[in-house]
C-alpha cells in the first residue's frame, strides 16, 4: 500500500470508532478528523458526511498550500474565500465532495504543531460543560493525574467563533500562545458552544485523548452536582505531567 493509502485506511477506522452511536462524540454530519499524508497534503473528512460507518469514499485529499495562504492572509468576505480555498486545495479537482467547511483548522493544526491526526468531536459531556458558564474553568484546570498525561497541563480554550476561516483563526492564536508558553503542541483544544479537539501522532494518540477528555468532563460534571470540583495544584501539575514514568506511559498509549 502506498503512504496515501495507509493514511487513508487508518483515518477510516479512528472516525468509524468515533461516530460509533454508543459512544455520544458526534451524530449525523457532525465533527470531523484528518492525517497527515506528507509534507504537501492530508486527507480529510468530507463536508456532511456521518462518521458512522463512514467509507474512504467519504475524505477527500487536500494540499496544505491553498489553505495556510488563506489563513496568512484572510479576506473580508471569508465564506465566499473559504470556498475558493475548499475547491483548489483538492489534491483531485475531479472529485464531487467537498472538504469539511473546517478543513482550515486542520490544515494549520497539522501543519503548525506537527501531529499527524486530529480528531474533531462534539461529545455530550463535554459540550455540557462548554455550553456552560463553566467551560473555561474545565479547560484550564485538572482533576486528576491522568488526565494531565493524556490531555496536557492545559487546554487551549477558544471562545466561540463562526465556523470556518474566523474559527480557524482564532485557533491558530491560541494555540501559538500555547506553544510559545509550553514548547509543545497542545494535546486538546476546547471551543466554546462547539466541542473538542484531539491532536496525536497517531489515531489511537487521538482516540485516547478524546476518550479522557470526555472521562474527565464527566467526572467535572459530578463533582459540580454534589459541591465543588477540588482541582489539582499546578505544582502537581507540572510534576506529573514531566515525571518521566508518566512520560514514558504516554508513549506507550500512542
């Protein structure tokens, strides 16, 4: 199989694993996820297609160039720019689908932080939290040790922007903030009235983090119901996150 196939085959099955019913992380056409093919391109989940039970057929291929020039230099009419951008990014100019409306968050993410998937999902527990007065609070706090393994010291936390290019961008902002602080790409970003995002160098990376997150959200949601979340101190924070037995645990998750 060639590089492309591979990426392909293997993105399939993370998005059918996420799209499953049971599981509350998206339904019909929501959320979306990407790999990385190489330096020039990635495949993305099709605009409107379900993730359960989703086929190769549902991706299409997208080179990076058109899309990060769009978001180095965005334009006053961003809809009618998005989708020029959508169209010429298309590695094939003859396939009929179209790339997800959020094809530009994943271009930059993939391209800025060096992962090699994303995985986009709007799961109910999270979004219980993220349709609150508490989302902030969830994403730049922790509960408990292995959430801060899988998920990071801290969340990237993006209030709520219109889907598309203006979420792109407010994205890529925050996420530069994060990676100037911290030296490292973001494990998971949390949009305000949105959802999640999974970033990994690989599904199972990606699966996993989405997989604590919304563990975490839930745990966060029942700590609210019989008082208050007791959170972990920064300094515990920053010893589990850097011990290298914890470090060497992650690795192993990927």
């Amino acid at each position: 199989m060639s590089e492309q196939d591979i990426a392909l085959s293997a993105l399939v099955e993370m998005t059918r694993t996420i799209g499953q019913p049971e599981m509350n992380y998206v339904v019909v056409g929501e959320g979306n996820t990407s790999y990385r093919i190489d330096a020039d391109s990635f495949w993305i989940k099709a605009s409107g297609q379900g993730m359960n039970g989703i086929s190769a057929a549902g991706f299409v291929a997208a080179r990076f160039a058109p899309l990060l020039e769009l978001l180095s230099d965005p334009t006053d009419d961003p809809h009618t720019a998005m989708g020029a951008a959508m169209e010429l990014a298309k590695v094939d100019a003859s396939v009929k689908v179209k790339p997800s409306v959020e094809v530009t968050f994943h271009a930059a993410l993939l391209h800025d932080c060096g992962v090699r998937c994303i995985a986009h999902t709007h799961p109910l527990l999270v979004n219980q939290l993220m349709c609150s007065t508490r989302a902030e609070d969830f994403a730049l706090k922790r509960l408990f040790p292995d959430q801060v393994v899988l998920c990071g010291p801290v969340s990237v936390f993006v209030p709520y922007a219109d889907p598309g290019l203006p979420l792109a961008l407010a994205i890529r902002e925050r996420v530069r903030v994060y990676m100037d602080e911290y030296g490292e790409f973001p494990r998971t970003i949390l949009l305000e009235n949105h959802g999640l995002i999974a970033l990994g160098q690989t599904p199972k990376d990606a699966l996993n983090v989405t997989a604590m997150t919304v563990k975490a959200a839930g745990i966060f949601v029942g700590a609210c119901a019989v008082g208050q979340p007791t959170f972990m101190t920064d300094t515990d924070i920053r010893h589990i996150y850097k011990r290298p037995d914890e470090i060497y645990r992650r690795n192993l998750f990927q």
